[in-house]
C-alpha cells in the first residue's frame, strides 16, 4: 500500500483523503453512477475490523450518519465504499474557526444526538466519538463517521477510541456501553463551545484522567446556564445518571399538535419576564434554539392506516350502491394521500377479520367505514381503531346520494382537504363512468388492454384515473419490455396537475426512474422525500432496491432486513426474500417465504415466489405441489404457473400429464416464445416429431414480427434452431445470446443444450462446469436432455464433484 494504486473495484482513485497506522481512505469516482465515493482500505491485519464495521454500518439509514454503499474484496482486501462528503470535519472547523457559538454548537447537537439514537437503538455503540469523525457535507449537516472500532458490546479492557473521547468507566477498565457514548458527546459539545478538552489542562495524561475521575465538568462562559447545567448531566462519572440520546432528543424536541388537519407548531414553555441581563432570559433562548434546530431536521413519522372499501348496512339494494361506495373510498384514499404524516395501506384482500389485516399489512391503524343508505340520502360512519382493535374516534357524516362527484367532496371537506380547481370543475357523469369502469375491472369483466384504452382519455383529470393509467403503463413496459410505455407514463405525470402535489406521483416517478436504472434522477428524488420522511416504509423500501439495483448488495438487503424487522408487513417480508432470490441465496429466502406462508396463508405473492424459487433449486416434486396449489386458485391461472409446472413434471419424465398441462399453458398464451419451446420440448420428448417441428417453427413467426430483446430470446431461438438441426441458424443466435450473457447459472445450462444438441460435447461441457461454478444446483443434471451423457465418465464425475460440495 505504499503507491496508490489506479483503482479499487470499478472505482477510479483520483487523490488519497488521509492515512494512518492501519490504512488509508481515497476519493474516487464511480462511473457507473456519476459520482464521487469514499474508499476505506484497511492493511491486510485489520480486513475482520473493515467487515464489521460494514455490516454495522449497512443497518443504519439516518440522515446524520455517513452512508455505506458497499463492501468488495480487491486483491483480496476488503474496501469500504462510503458516501463522499465535499465539506471539512469538525476538528478543521474548530481549528479554522475557533469556538462556534453556542446557538451553532446546539443545533449540531441535535444533529448529532439523532444520528446517534438511530446506532444506539440497533444496539451500536460507536466508541471513538471525536471531532475528526463528524463529518459535514455540502447543505451543513453533520454526519456521524468511522465506525471502524464499533461494536454491540463492550468487554472491559478492550481497546477503546481516543484519549480525549474516553470515558471515566473505561478508564476504571469497566467495560464501555451506550452511555459511554453520551459522554463523548458532552466532551465535543464542551469543545465545540470553547475549542479545547473540558479537563486537559497541557499535562500528561494521567493527570487528565485523574481529573476526569475526581472534578465536575468546568463551567463555559458566556452561555445560558441550561447549557452548562446540561453539560453537567453528560459529563458525570456516574453513567447511569446520564441521559440517553433519545431521552435527550425527546426532552429537546417539541411536542406538536396530534390534529393532522392543524398546522405542526412548536409549543414553548411559557418564560419568565423577560430581563435586561443576559443570564435571566437565556433559558428561553435555548429552547427556541434547540427547538428550531430539532425540527428542521427530525423527520416526520408517519402514521400508517389501512383503509377498506366501507362496508354496507342497509341499502344494499339499491342499483347506485356500487358505485356510491367507490365514490365514497376514493374520497376517503384521496383525502389520506394529501396527509403529511398519513400513509394508507393496500388491502389485498377485504374479506379478511380485521386482526389478519392487521397481520398482513403491520398497521398502526384502520379507519373502518360503514353505509347505512335509502334511496336519497346515506349516513356513513367513520370509525378509527387501532391493532387492538380499541376506539379511536368515530363519527357519522349524511350527505345526499343524487351525485357522485359531491361524495368524494364531502367525504375529503370532512378531512378539511380542499378539493382542486380541476376536481371542482369535472362533469359528474364523467366521474360516474369512471368509476364503473374501475369497478368492472376489480370484478374482472374487463380485460387490462381494454381497461387501459378506456382509461387514457381521463388522464390525469382524477387520482383514481391517473394511478390507474401508471400502473398499468409500468405493467405494460414489464411484459412487452419496451420502453415506449415508460415514456408514456413520464409524459403523464408532468401532465399532471391537481393544484397540489400528491406523493404517489413522486413515487411512480422513482419507480419509474428504477426501471430505467436512471439512478440519479431516483436518489435525487428519494433525497427529496427522505429530509422528511426516512421512516416511510414506502421511501426506505425504494432507497433498499436503489442500492440493490446498482449491486450494492450489502446495504440493499441490509435497509430490507431492518425494514421488515421494524414492520412486519407482508409486502416487505416479500421483498426481503425476493433480495435474497435475486441474489441466488435461496435457501434463506425459502426460510422467509415458508414463515410468511405460514403466518399468512392468503398472501399469494410469497406462495408464486416459493414455487420459482423450488423450481430454480431443481426440487421438482416440491415446485410441482406448490404450482398445483397456485393452480387451484382462479386468479393464478396463469400461463406461466402452468409452464412451470409442465416444466417441473417434464424434469421428472412425467410427460404425458406435462404434455396436458403445456397445452393449458398455451390455450392462454398462444404467442409466448417460452410457452411454444416448452410444448415443443415435451412433443419432441414423446417423439412427436411433427407436432414439435410446428411449435419450433412458430417461434421462427414470432421472432420475425418481433426482434429478440435479451440473451433469453436468442437462447430459445438457438435451442429451437437446434432441435431441428439446423445449425447456421443455431450457431447464429447461439453467439448472440453468449455476447449478452450475464453468466446467470441457467442460462450457461441452456448454452451448453445447445452445444449438446449441435453433437459439440466438450463445450457443452465446458458451459456445464460454468453452470456448475456459477451455483446450478445438482437436480438440473437430471434433465432428460441429457441422458445421453448419463454413462459418461466426465459426465459422472460434474454429478459426484457437485454432491460433495453440497455434502
């Protein structure tokens, strides 16, 4: 580590930012975001210390700690790779500036103490707070630094941070704790206000200690009294007498009003009348202080209510009753979205008891409403309630039942919303349409391509319309994969226009900006939303696939782990596992996904991943149960659950029944490529050589109206080409496919299909020992396909070298 090296990983170094006894840290780019990063390399004795301090650092998201992106190994060390902070630290600031007043020294108090709850509250103390390790970027907001040395526990006599940032209990050789932090805390608040170490006083340092031990913390001139009397509190001998950060934050934060309709407005204790001398009034300064700072940078919590569709009394009769209660939720949701520290939760499924809702969606609360309606008029009543189903308040609103629109007006004037000029200004028969509409697609009498072509002339005139149309764009983009449906969803929200901003356009936006990997615009808006709103479940949940998307694994899945930890829902334990999937860790995930199942059964999102995951895994009977039991539910009759079952038997030599099930598969999807392979497949398995020819010659048509997108489409069409030996074609699409190839463990088993198929045995093999190293689980050797390597040495050898890894 003498010369600096020319990069790290992908990373670019441009200069060093410093060095010490156990290693150095870089600025560098990333040019595959645009961006400057941090790079921590530590000497080769010190790699365990630089893995740890990753994987403490991974758990945390607050904005006043440095942000970790990434741990990679580079010439078998492991490197740090940190958010990149433009601004000096606290120590050059001192020694540029001399002491900071003691209005700045609270506010980067408070900046500090946040940061500090957010470590102390996953049981992280840091050990080795000084001023070198507050770090400052370009907005002035102080970030907490260098975890290198933190630990979950502290054992006595282990080696601790810096002289002047120890403890009187370390110094005894007790062991150090959460506590021991707060300590540090009040040496750097002491030393912000004055510039120097409470009790060095330019002598060894056992006489700094001693004095540590022995003497009260030396009062600071020239600040209000409540200051030096808190400095009192953090600097006692006494640990346990020490307050903790977010005891402190608490005292020094204001309460606000719980009215979600009132403006949030610091309460102030009432002072004493105001005096000529400084002293008498500097209490209340201090507050307003501490009160501004805190505030300006302590997020929103918000509160998460589950909203149901209102439940019908009386009037179930009557022929407007369907649409009267969409009107009716959709002026409850569009009200809730216009709240600050509101979020509504999906309801995945309406007919479940309350407390499984609860279950499924880790709310906090649910807003229970019920029509009791005649023919003119309607009373609904509105009950909230919490996970324990205890009363929160309940009220009862009557409006008249002749006109929709006014519904939804009434329901969100009683939430004190105002309704947009352009929502005011709508013609009711249009919003009556709309919503049948949407009811007939919820029934499923309507088909998405005809609900999505209903839907574009409302645009963004309504919420409902609008959402509406961009899920269905971003649906659109997944299946047909072209980009032209994204473009259309931009082209709609900045047609968008409800007098207010709506959150669920900021959050379609970074959906959107995910899909395209546009990274930067999507930190750029999840920036925006997380000086607010860092705790929203729906903002960390986009900033964990923000890092993962872009390969930084460790804190993706760390953020997702934490998130499904702290609420449980089933959308974030789904998540979770679908990282670990994505990651080839499979096993984890099937642990994750079987507790879901198990905790609750009606969430088919965990059971259709479970299915994948087995079948991926090559445990072909399991895949085959799970996809039965997904089959068995009308909603998942799908073209794909049936080609993988088909596929799952097939891999079993269970080809008649695979055979049937392919030709349900292709009842629903007559034009899917992998649908006509599979059949194919099946057809030239059971020697149905003229059926098979068909099917393969059909993805030819197909492939002719529509161009191959990725290495998958050339891949079915070498395997097609193949089969019918033809092997121009074969080797034509065989090398494209190898062009694109990510080395994913199922596509190099396909390449070497190929090669089999084309009589190239050694390269098959070759792709064989690729799918084998890149981790193809030892099931997929008993594919049919390759029965004709069955008795060879080579071929034994691949199934008996893969066994004993596993064993």
């Amino acid at each position: 580590m003498q010369a600096q090296p020319e990069s790290i990983g992908p990373y670019l170094l441009e200069t060093e930012l410093g060095s010490g006894s156990h290693g150095r840290v870089y600025k560098a780019w990333d040019p595959r975001l645009s961006r400057w990063v941090a790079i921590k390399l530590l000497y080769d004795f010190q790699a365990d210390s630089l893995t740890s301090e990753a994987k403490l650092l991974a758990e945390l998201n607050h904005p006043n700690i440095v942000v970790v992106y990434d741990l990679i190994l580079d010439k078998g060390l492991p490197a740090l790779v940190m958010e990149y902070l433009p601004g000096d630290n606290l120590a050059a600031r001192l020694r540029r500036l001399g002491p900071l007043s003691w209005q700045q020294s609270m506010e980067y108090l408070c900046q500090l103490l946040a940061g500090l709850a957010a470590a102390h509250g996953r049981q992280i103390i840091h050990g080795d707070l000084k001023p070198e390790n507050l770090l400052f970027d370009t907005q002035d907001r102080l970030k907490i630094g260098d975890f290198g040395i933190a630990r979950r526990e502290w054992q006595p006599g282990q080696a601790f941070g810096s002289c002047l940032s120890v403890s009187p209990e370390q110094i005894r050789g007790e062991s150090a704790g959460q506590k021991s932090d707060i300590y540090a805390v009040g040496l750097l608040l002491y030393r912000m206000l004055t510039g120097k170490h409470p009790f060095d006083e330019g002598d060894d340092q056992a006489q700094m200690f001693a004095r540590m031990l022995s003497q009260p913390c030396p009062k600071v001139p020239g600040v209000p009294s409540d200051i030096n009397q808190l400095l009192s509190e953090l600097l006692t001998v006494n640990a346990e007498a020490r307050p903790s950060a977010a005891v402190l934050l608490a005292r020094l934060r204001p309460p606000v009003s719980q009215d979600p309709t009132l403006k949030q407005i610091p309460v102030i204790p009432q002072q004493k009348p105001v005096s000529r001398h400084f002293g008498r009034y500097g209490l209340g300064i201090v507050v307003v202080a501490l009160v501004l700072a805190c505030v300006w940078f302590w997020p929103v919590t918000p509160a998460y209510v589950l909203v149901p569709r209102p439940r019908v009394i009386d009037g179930a009769e009557l022929a407007d009753m369907p649409l009267i209660r969409a009107a009716v939720f959709q002026g409850l949701t569009e009200a809730l979205s216009r709240q600050d520290n509101v979020r509504m939760l999906e309801v995945l499924d309406e007919s479940r008891e309350s407390s499984e809702l609860f279950k499924q969606t880790a709310a906090d609360q649910m807003l229970i409403s019920e029509l009791a309606c005649q023919r003119d008029e309607c009373a609904l009543t509105l009950s909230h309630v919490d996970a324990e189903s205890r009363l929160i308040k309940r009220d009862t609103l009557r409006f008249p039942t002749d006109n929709l629109l006014f519904i939804g007006d009434y329901v969100q004037s009683y939430w004190q919303v105002e309704k947009s000029p352009q929502a005011q200004a709508s013609n009711e028969v249009d919003y009556r349409n709309l919503l049948t509409l949407h009811e007939s697609y919820q029934a499923k009498e309507i088909g998405s391509s005809d609900y999505l072509s209903l839907l574009e002339p409302y645009g963004c005139r309504f919420q409902l319309s609008c959402g509406e149309l961009l899920s269905l764009y971003r649906k659109q983009a997944r299946s047909q994969r072209q980009s032209e449906w994204l473009d259309r969803a931009d082209q709609l929200i900045e047609s968008a226009d409800f007098g207010f901003p709506p959150r669920f356009l900021d959050i379609e936006s970074i959906k959107l900006a995910l899909i395209r990997q546009d990274f930067e615009k999507a930190d750029e808006l999840l920036t925006s939303l997380e000086g607010l709103f860092y705790t929203d479940d729906l903002v960390l949940g986009l900033r964990a696939r923000w890092y993962f998307q872009q390969g930084f694994d460790v804190k993706g899945i760390a953020m997702m782990a934490r998130l499904a930890e702290q609420r449980p829902s089933a959308s974030n334990r789904f998540n979770y596992a679908l990282m670990h999937y994505r990651l080839g860790q499979y096993d984890e995930a099937v642990k994750v996904l079987r507790y879901l199942n198990t905790d609750m059964p009606g969430y088919t999102g965990s059971k259709e991943l479970l299915a994948d995951i087995l079948f991926k895994q090559g445990r072909w009977a399991e895949a085959a149960a799970q996809y039965r039991e997904l089959l068995g539910i009308k909603e998942l009759r799908t073209w794909t659950n049936y080609v993988n079952l088909g596929a799952a038997l097939a891999m079993q030599n269970q080809l008649v029944e695979a055979q049937q099930v392919l030709n349900s598969a292709y009842q629903l999807g007559p034009n899917i490529p992998v649908v006509l392979l599979n059949l194919a497949d099946v057809s030239f398995l059971r020697e149905q050589k003229q059926k098979s020819s068909e099917y393969y010659n059909k993805i030819f048509e197909l492939y002719k109206d529509e161009s191959p997108k990725d290495s998958w489409d050339y891949i079915i069409i070498a395997l097609a080409h193949a089969r019918l030996n033809q092997v121009e074609g074969a080797r034509t699409a065989l090398l494209k496919a190898i062009k694109d190839s990510t080395g994913e463990p199922l596509l190099s088993f396909n390449i070497a299909l190929v090669y089999l198929f084309l009589g190239e045995k050694e390269i098959c093999y070759d792709y064989l020992e690729q799918a084998i190293d890149a981790g193809l689980p030892v099931n997929w050797l008993q594919s049919p396909w390759l029965v004709s390597l069955a008795g060879e040495d080579k071929f034994n050898h691949l199934r008996l070298s893969m066994q004993a890894n596993l064993d």
